[in-house]
C-alpha cells in the first residue's frame, strides 16, 4: 500500500486518494484536433521507468488536489505538493 504524504492532512493512505492520472500538458489547441488525435492525447502514454508527475485528489481527506511525483518502476512517492505548486 502506498503512503502519501498530504501537505495537508500528513501522511495517509492510498485509500484516502483517487488518481486521476499523469499531468500532462494539454495541446495548444485541443480544438483543432480529430478524434483519433484527441483519444491519442488521452490514452496514450509513454509509460517512462522513470518518476512520473501525476493528479491525485484527496477525496476521503482534506479534498486538496495534489501533484505527486511517483517512481512507476519502485511505487515509491518521490514528492507531493498541493495542486498548482511545483512537485
């Protein structure tokens, strides 16, 4: 079980937490982009074996938006900050 480290709340539970996925940058202009390159910017990911950047939000907690960094390879959580700060 993951343990991470609420800016807020101190360090809690993975059942605390809903992932919502890696924060990725949106495109420029999602608008201009057809189905096919729009479900490409959604669903598919690089998948890198290195730390990756990603949302999680602190539903059954303080109900902050957090930036996690985790290691995919280990599942260890490199760092946590509060959503809009640099993780």
């Amino acid at each position: 079980m993951l343990q991470i480290p609420c800016p807020y709340c101190g360090l809690r539970s993975e059942h605390e937490f809903i992932c919502t996925g890696e924060a990725g940058a949106r495109p420029a202009r999602p608008d201009a982009l057809d189905d096919a390159a729009w479900a490409d910017h959604l669903y598919h990911r690089d998948n890198p074996d290195v730390p990756v950047l990603e949302h999680w939000w602190h539903v059954h907690g303080c109900r902050a938006w957090l930036w996690v960094r985790r290691d995919p390879h280990t599942q260890e959580i490199v760092q946590a900050s509060a959503g809009g700060q640099d993780a």
